[in-house]
C-alpha cells in the first residue's frame, strides 16, 4: 500500500491532535510546569 503525502500529513495532524487532547506532553515531563500566572507576568503574593 502506497502513502502519499497527504495521507502522511493527515496522519500527523491527527496525531498531534489526539496527542494534545489527552495531554500527552505533561506524561513525559520531567520536571513540574510553573503556575500560569506566572507566565504571563502576575506576581503572586
């Protein structure tokens, strides 16, 4: 069976997509994510 390139994208869109929605990337994190806040310049008390 014959891929075209298409098809391989689609694949890895796809993919990305799941990987995102079941929040894969925080399963392989080694170390903790900072608090959002954070990251977008509020200084927590």
């Amino acid at each position: 069976m014959k891929f075209d390139v298409l098809t391989i994208a689609v694949a890895v869109f796809v993919l990305g997509v799941l990987g995102s929605y079941l929040d894969l990337g925080e399963a392989f994190a080694d170390e903790p994510q900072p608090p959002s806040a954070l990251q977008q310049g509020i200084t927590q008390r």
